[in-house]
C-alpha cells in the first residue's frame, strides 16, 4: 500500500475551488459548450450553462480523488485514479442531468434519437476535455512538487554550509584563544624572571585586560571599536615591559568604528608585530594602526619599523594564516591579508574585508 501525505481538509478544499482552478474549468467547459452548441435544438446558453455545471461536478471528483482515499494498492498511482475517476464521472452526470431534466410527460431520451445522440456528444466530449485537462494539471502539480522540493533541498543545503562554516570558524577561534593568552603570560614570564619591578604592575594590567578580552574570544563577531580599545590597551601592557622600545599611534577612522569583524582580528596584527617586529630588534621600534574604509571594504594597516621580513619568512605564519582563514569563513573571497617590508625595515601587515 502506498500512502500520501495531504494537507488539511481546509487547505485541502481550497485548493480544490482555488478561484483559479474553477475559472479555468468553467471557461473551458463553456468554450466546449459553445462549439458543439449547433447539434443542439436548445439555446446556447443552455448548452454552455450544462458544460459548465459538468465541468464543475469533474473538478469536485478531481479534487475529491487527489485527497482520498488517503492510501492506495501500490499498483494503483494516484494520478492514474484521479484521471479515470473524472472519465467515469463524466457520463454518469450527464446521465443524471438528462434524468433531471426530462420532464414527466416528455419522451425518454433513450427513446428520442436527438436527444441520445446529444447525450453521447456532451459525454464523449466532456471526457476527452476533462481528461486532458485532469493530465495538464497533474503536470502542473508534478512541476511545483518539483520546483519546491528542489528549493527545499537547496535550503537544506545552504543550512548545512552555513553550520559546516560556523563549526570552522568556532574551531578556529578556539585555537586563538590559548595562542592569545600563552604569548601574553610569556611576556609576563619575561618580566618576572628578570626580577623587573614593573611585574607586579604589569601583571595586575594583564589581569584586568584579560578580564575584558578573553570574553570576547567566545563571540561570533566585534566591532572595530571594541578591537581597537584592546589593541590600545595591549600595547600599553607591552609598553610597561619595555618602556624605552615600543612607541605606538592608533588612528580609527569614525566611519569605520561599528564596523564588524571577527573577534581578535587588529590584535592578532599587533600581536605578530610585537613577536616578530619589535621584540627582535635591539632599537625597539613604532607601530601604527590605520583603520579606514576604502571602497565599500575595511582597509587595515598594522606598520612597525622593527627587523622586518626574514629573506626565508615572506609567508604568512601561524597567527596571520589562521586570521585570514578566519576572514574568509566569516566574508568570503573579498577578505585579504598580507604582508609587506617597509623600507629601511619593518613590516606592514594589511587586511581587507567588507564593512558590512
């Protein structure tokens, strides 16, 4: 047995006497009327208006047929029913329209050679039009299934990309989060172990900076201006530990400041600046932060005047490869990160993402 799935009675039956359903069953059933009107001795309106009543009495069965029963013999397809449900319907109400109709003293139609020979003009007729017209909609009704279901699994799809990227991002975002945190309580570690008199100070700044930056690692996305009071407040900290290398200058533009982005993205810039920039270099050096919107994307710029690129490291490393991919889970191709050497030396690391 084979079962189909139906909407409610209701919906159902709407369906069924869907204005547009019934317009286009009483158009063609009074079109079929018309044409073969001149075998007939009766008005043409009359001969139109029994068209249009039997079409009526084909799109009940129709819609009747295409509800119930609602399970079927698995050799049985429903279409098939509801196609031969109105050829049968056909006959029998035009037999009991002519029934109704004959008057108590006229002549039986089975008696009167016009009269019969109507009767099998309107019911021939009446079952090739209404089965054809049972088949086009079928067909009708087989496209949408098709059309809707297509959509369905397309929206099916999309989902799962949508939570395939969002696992991806998450994955990501949890190897920041200790990458983050070890390199900055190695700078810590530095501190103490030189026996530094700014450790304490230093180390009750990294606790109230965690404080407010660690949370932010669990979130989906930021703002610039949220990502710009951490890398202020880092490159504080990192200043504490080295007082007499590290200048800083931060510069947001206004335009740029709700901007949103994924979390750690301007400081993951900093971050490598300071390892690989300023801590090498005996002299120290300056970073400059530039955030502004060029073009419908934001443009970010992390400078430092420290060693700059080895010969053998023009790569991304690490940080700024995990960044990037970041970036692409979260905006797509559009986003970019790269890095430059600034002469005499430093580095320049730029990223590009949609300011959405």
């Amino acid at each position: 047995m084979q079962a189909t799935v139906h909407p409610p009675a209701g919906e159902g039956m709407k369906r069924v006497l869907s204005p547009r359903r019934v317009f286009f069953t009483l158009a063609a059933s009074a079109l079929m009327g018309l044409i073969v009107s001149p075998i007939w001795i009766i008005a043409k309106t009359e001969v139109m208006a029994r068209a249009m009543l039997i079409g009526l009495i084909a799109l009940a069965v129709f819609g009747i047929l295409e509800r119930w029963p609602a399970r079927l013999p698995s050799w049985l397809a429903r279409w098939a029913l509801q196609v031969f449900g109105v050829a049968f319907a056909i006959p029998l109400a035009v037999l009991c329209m002519y029934l109704l109709i004959t008057a108590a003293d006229e002549l039986p139609f089975w008696k009167s050679e016009a009269r019969l020979s109507g009767m099998v003009v309107l019911s021939s007729t009446g079952i090739l039009l209404a089965s054809l017209m049972a088949l086009g909609a079928l067909l009708r009704q087989r496209e949408e299934q098709v059309r809707s279901q297509a959509l369905a699994f397309e929206l099916e799809r999309s989902e799962l990309e949508r939570r395939a990227l969002d696992s991806r991002l998450r994955v990501l975002q949890a190897q920041v989060e200790p990458h983050f945190l070890f390199n900055t309580l190695a700078n810590v570690r530095e501190l103490v172990d030189s026996g530094s008199p700014q450790a304490s100070k230093v180390l009750d700044t990294l606790i109230t900076y965690l404080r407010a930056a660690v949370p932010r690692l669990h979130e989906a996305t930021t703002t610039i201006a949220q990502e710009a009071q951490l890398v202020r407040s880092y490159l504080e900290l990192m200043r504490m530990r080295m007082p007499d290398r590290l200048q800083f200058a931060v510069s947001i533009d206004d335009a740029a400041l709700n901007v949103r982005c994924v979390p750690t993205t301007l400081l993951t810039l900093v971050e490598n600046a300071i390892r690989h920039g300023i801590d090498p270099s005996e002299d120290g050096g300056r970073i400059e932060v530039r955030v502004s919107i060029r073009n419908g994307l934001c443009h970010a710029e992390v400078l430092d005047t420290g060693i700059g690129l080895r010969a053998t490291s023009d790569s991304l490393g690490t940080g700024l490869s995990t960044l990037r991919e970041r970036l692409q889970l979260a905006f797509g191709r559009e986003s970019q990160v790269s890095l430059a050497r600034l002469e005499p030396h430093g580095t320049v690391a730029t990223l590009d993402f949609p300011a959405s």
